[in-house]
C-alpha cells in the first residue's frame, strides 16, 4: 500500500481506496479502480516508508490534481505525470489509472540528473504510447507474471520514460516489436470511424509518432506489411458487424470497412473464413430468429429445391 492520507467523499473512516498492488523488491505498481478520493503523502509517510522511488501517474480515465515536490498539475488521459521522490499530493473524482514506482537511480542515472525531476509525457503516441500500453498489460498479465518478469518489464519501462524524457528517438529491436500491435490497434479505430479511407504508411507513422522507415521496420520484423495488417483489420471489422449486426446489408458492410470492390471483399472474406459475407449474415440472421443450430452451421444462400 502507498503510504498516504485517503479521505473519501462519502467519509466513511477507515475506508481505503480501491488498489491492487504489484511489488518487488524494486518497483511498485498501483492499479486505481474507479478512485474518488484526496490522498497526501506527507513527510511523516516519507519516513515511515523512506524508498527513493519516482511516481509516475498514468490516468486512464476521470481528472484529478497533482502536486508533487513544489509543482502542481493536472492528471488527464493521455498525459503522465512524473512526480518527485518524497512528498505528494492528489485528489479527482472517478480516476482510473496506476502509478508506477520507480527507483530514482533507474532514471536520474542514464539521464544524467543532478536534482530531482518533475515532467510530463505524452501518452498519445511515440515513446509515451508505448509506456501507457505497457503499464496497462503489466496489470492485465498480473497473475501470471512470475517476479523476474516482472522486474523485467519495469526495467523496459524505466528506459523508455528515460528515451521519451531524453528525446531519443532510437528504438530497440524488442521496444520496435511492442510497434506493429499498436499499429494495429489504431488501424482499427480508424476503420471503426471511417473505414481508414484517407490512412496510409505515412500518416499512421505520423499519427503513431514515428517515422514510415520505424513503423515499416517494425511491420517487417513481426512479418507483416501495411497492406496485409490494414486489409486483415478490415475484414475482422467486416466479420464482427456481419456476426453482431444483422440490419445491415453486405454492401453497406464492405463500404463502411473501407473496401472499394464488393467482389474483392467477398473473394478476400471467404479465403479468411471459409464462407461468404452473405453466408455469414444469413446464419446471424437465423440464430437470432431462434433457428436451432443456425450458429454453427453454414447456410447455403440458395438452397437445392425439393424433389417431387
């Protein structure tokens, strides 16, 4: 537990908040589930639990206000905030998010500090993206984390909040392996909002905040190419509207996923599923009037007539 006053809107006494903690040796992670409370890490706390560690505030959701050391700021999605070894000071409603604890060496060293820091960084793409991606799996994968691992993973963390603080743009063989998925992930947001038509190498490296050279070499490494990982996310978008939406026609399906030819849709869609977009609606449509079996079973489009 992060040693701390909590005082709760409701004021219910001893309350605590909602966290699930992570712990070696070395490093902590705080998950906060749905926190609406006001937490202040005071000199008293400092020596009762005297680690020298970093925080770095990762929300996900909700607002809250920090202060850490001298400067204050505001928590928001999308933004981490740094704070100083020693005192501190949040409050929000509804938050969402973890705090990573670091060792200060692990970041004043490789950066050369010569006083504590306090900064922010941009979670929204580059270096940032990939350090929100991975606090959040880091808490996802818990309980089959073993300790080394996940020492391992806070060590990768550590050297990416130092390259996004440092402004290193060089990324590592493994750092360019967490790339490719978080390629994929925006692809498909913007698939889901307009069916990536105006997406291309260039603007998803922008939109990522790398380089097409860094994201085409990223692609190449986890075996895949911008065309095949674009096409791919638009037929798996194809397939869940076809299986969760059954008012919706073929041809609205193929448009809405960016695909310009219905015939190439439909021959890419069956090579992917082994069945036809038009197929795989009529078994929706049947499963949902209560046909039995018709989930697991494929239906023809034109059924053989009967013999008198």
């Amino acid at each position: 537990m992060l040693h701390a006053d909590y005082t709760f809107p409701n004021g219910l006494p001893g309350a605590q908040p909602r966290l699930i903690q992570q712990r070696s040796d070395r490093y902590t992670l705080h998950t906060l589930v749905d926190v609406g409370h006001h937490a202040r890490r005071t000199a008293r706390h400092v020596r009762q639990d005297p680690a020298d560690h970093y925080r770095v505030f990762v929300p996900i959701s909700g607002m809250a206000m920090a202060r850490t050391g001298s400067n204050d700021g505001m928590m928001v999605p999308g933004v981490a905030v740094i704070g100083t070894p020693g005192v501190m000071e949040f409050s929000g409603s509804g938050l969402r998010g973890y705090i990573l604890e670091l060792p200060v060496r692990d970041i004043s060293e490789p950066l050369r500090l010569s006083a504590p820091l306090s900064a922010q960084i941009d979670l929204r793409s580059g270096h940032g993206l990939m350090i929100s991606d991975m606090i959040q799996n880091l808490s996802k994968w818990r309980d089959t984390l073993t300790g080394l691992d996940f020492d391992a993973r806070c060590q990768d963390l550590a050297v990416l909040i130092c390259k996004a603080l440092g402004g290193d743009p060089q990324l590592s063989r493994a750092e360019r392996g967490l790339l490719a998925p978080l390629a994929r992930q925006r692809m498909r947001q913007r698939i889901r909002t307009d069916g990536a038509r105006t997406l291309n190498p260039k603007a998803l490296a922008a939109d990522l905040g790398w380089s097409q050279r860094t994201l085409q070499s990223a692609m190449t490494e986890a075996g895949t190419t911008y065309s095949d990982m674009l096409r791919d996310e638009r037929l798996e978008e194809a397939h869940r509207r076809l299986s969760q939406f059954h008012y919706q026609t073929v041809a609205d399906v193929s448009e809405d996923c960016g695909f310009s030819s219905p015939g190439y849709f439909s021959t890419a869609f069956r090579g992917r599923y082994g069945e036809t977009p038009r197929e795989l609606q009529q078994r929706t449509r049947a499963a949902r009037l209560g046909v039995p079996g018709a989930a697991n079973r494929r239906i023809s489009p034109h059924p053989p007539l009967a013999r008198g």
